[in-house]
C-alpha cells in the first residue's frame, strides 16, 4: 500500500488549481524546456508557474522526508526530472528576484531522484520511461 506522503502526492497533483497552472504552462510553452523564460510579476503566468513550482517543492519537502527505500515507489511513478526541465528556467527567473532558497527542495528531490536513476538499468533511463507519467503532470 502507497505511503500516506504518496497519496498526498497525488492529491496535490490531482487538485483543480494545479491542472489549471499546468493547462496555462502548456499553452504558453508546450512540453519543451526554456532555456529563458521572461515572467511578469502579477501575471496569471507568473501565478501559475509559482503555484506548479511551490508544489513541486511541497513535494519535495515531503518525500525527502522518507528513508531512502520509501521513495521508490515515488520515483517509479512521478516525473520528477522531467517537471524539474520544463520549470527550470522559471525557477531561475524567480530567484533572481526572491533568493537562491526559492525551491530549493525541489531541487533537492531532483537531485535523490537522479541519483536513484543512475541506479536503475539503462533501459529505464530513456526519455520516454523518464517522461512516462508526464500525463499526469
């Protein structure tokens, strides 16, 4: 049985106010990382990206939190790198303006992430298993 941080996880990324951020992040960008990115303090752009961003990193501070083999099933399921790639730039952006503290777990969890990837066998390296539940995004 999935851990309670896991079904959290999922109800964070489930709600209405996060697919509402993601549906205006994909009109404006697509599915393609932004090597720059220009935001407008108060925009509804702006709004939504720091609303996907500060989920992430409540993400982050939670699975963290686990030991290392309770991640697992996280990892196995959620997309982390690949929302990592397609928020960068915006994270970037906003720490010029709020500090280098801003998402710091998020990073953070990239990083676990990436290391328990470097575990797994090459095949389940490819993009398309990296981004497999992207549509869940």
């Amino acid at each position: 049985m999935p851990s309670p941080t896991i079904l959290e996880v999922v109800a964070l990324r489930s709600s209405v106010a996060y697919q509402a951020a993601e549906s205006v992040r994909q009109k404006k960008y697509g599915n393609k990382a932004q090597k720059k990115i220009n935001l407008k303090y108060g925009t509804s752009e702006y709004a939504a990206l720091r609303l996907l961003i500060g989920t992430w990193d409540s993400i982050g501070h939670q699975v963290l939190s686990l030991p290392n083999a309770e991640r697992v099933p996280f990892y196995q399921t959620n997309p982390v790198k690949y929302m990592w790639k397609l928020l960068e730039a915006a994270i970037l952006e906003i720490r010029k303006h709020v500090g280098n503290h801003y998402a710091r777990n998020f990073e953070n969890l990239t990083k676990a992430y990436d290391a328990w990837l470097q575990t797994q066998p090459p095949d389940y390296q490819t993009a398309a298993d990296n981004g497999l539940t992207a549509q869940f995004a």
